[in-house]
C-alpha cells in the first residue's frame, strides 16, 4: 500500500444510539497482491458508534491511495482502523469488486462488536 498519512478522524457523538451507513464511495484501486493486475474496488460501512461517530471527510480520504491487498485484506484494515479509532459498538465492513464482470458479485463481508474485537 502507498504511504498514506490519511487516518480517518473522530468527533464527540452527542447524538446517542443509532446505525450510521457510509454508502459506496468513488471506486478506488487495489492491486491484486496475486496478479499483480489493478481493481477497481468499493466499499459500505455500517456501525453503531458509541463516544465517537467517524468524520465523513477523512473516511472518504482514507480511499484516497493505491492499495496492494487482497479484498479480505482491505476489509479488515478498514474494520481495525474503525476500531482503533472510533470503538463503535458494532460494526459491518463490505467490500465490493467492480468493473471485473469475471467477479462481479464478489464480495466480503466482515463485522462484529466491542466485545469480540481483538487489538
């Protein structure tokens, strides 16, 4: 993965308990670790926040490199840095390949709680 400043950012969550879903963003681009060929990839997040929500702009920013990771790979960078940041109280990570009509429908899912995640 290019190096890459962008970490995403937190503010206070006085809003209490709610889902929050960042929908599919612009695609952005893995190179596939195995053939070496570039994806064009998306994602969706879904969580519960507890203290803090995630600041919109830097998730957005956070896409904004060259990735070099297999999809199961970019999902669970994205779910560890949700937690790492944010501790939600649940949370959901989809990631999506597109433009490939060989894996179209492919995807990966990853979530969990609070309780379950390990640091």
């Amino acid at each position: 993965m290019q190096n890459s400043t962008t970490e995403m950012k937190t503010i206070p969550n006085k809003y209490g308990d709610f889902e929050i879903e960042f929908g599919r963003i612009n695609p952005f681009v893995n190179v596939c670790p195995e053939t070496g060929k570039e994806e064009f990839v998306n994602i969706v997040t879904t969580y519960i926040p507890d203290e803090k929500l995630i600041e919109i702009v830097s998730y957005r920013e956070f896409f904004n490199r060259k990735f070099d990771l297999h999809i199961e790979g970019i999902a669970d960078l994205v779910f560890n840095e949700i937690f790492r940041v944010a501790e939600p109280k649940h949370i959901k990570v989809q990631v999506f390949l597109e433009g490939n009509e060989d894996l179209t429908d492919w995807n990966v899912t990853m979530q969990g709680t609070k309780k379950y995640v390990k640091r």
